[in-house]
C-alpha cells in the first residue's frame, strides 16, 4: 500500500484545514489507520487514529478540535483539522497504526502551517 497526503497549507491560528489520503491497494478497508504528525527533530506522533469500522481515538491535544473520517470505497481518509494552533504546526502522514514496513511505506506528507 502506498500513501498521498495533501490538504496543507498555511492557515491562520483559529482556522480550518482538510487533509486527504488516498491510498493504494485493495486492502485498506479492513486496516486500522492513522494520522501522524511531525515536527523537525521531532518523532513522528500519532494524532488520530480510525479502525477499519470507523472507530476513533485522538491525542490529548488534539481533541475537539481534529476529526478523523474514511471512506473505503473511495481508499480514502480524511482529517478535518478546526480550531488550528500554532503548535499544529508540522508535517501530517497517514500510514497503517502501527505502522508496518511490509505492508505499507510513508508517504512525502503535506505541510501544514499555522501562523499569523
């Protein structure tokens, strides 16, 4: 499975944003997926995750304000980000939770920048 992010952009603080991920192959329905976050120097942090039924759990941070949403017949997984902050600011991937080499490689991800 192959990932393509995209949605980011710059966004003033308190502003929306909704990143895609389309995915390739014909087995992403029944994978439980993720939204990932990171900043340079930083790891590479779980932001939201999806089960293959729809089932949701988000970090702390994040909660109330990002939504995570799939359609599997469109291979496709949303992240509808409101309420944006500064410190939302980074690079978002989707890949498989946990992630899992053999199945599926990162995407270049899409950048997203909250500033004023």
């Amino acid at each position: 499975v192959q990932f393509v992010e995209s949605g980011g952009g710059l966004v003033q603080p308190g502003g929306s944003l909704r990143l895609s991920c389309v995915a390739s192959g014909s087995i992403f329905g029944l994978l439980p997926m993720a939204w990932y976050r990171q900043d340079p120097g930083k790891e590479r942090d779980v932001v939201a995750s999806i089960t293959s039924i729809g089932t949701t759990a988000y970090a702390d941070s994040v909660k109330g304000r990002l939504i995570i949403s799939r359609d599997n017949a469109k291979n496709t997984m949303y992240l509808q980000m409101n309420a944006l902050k500064p410190e939302d600011t980074a690079v978002y991937y989707c890949n498989l939770v946990p992630p899992n080499p053999a199945l599926a490689s990162w995407g270049q991800g899409t950048q997203v920048t909250v500033s004023s």
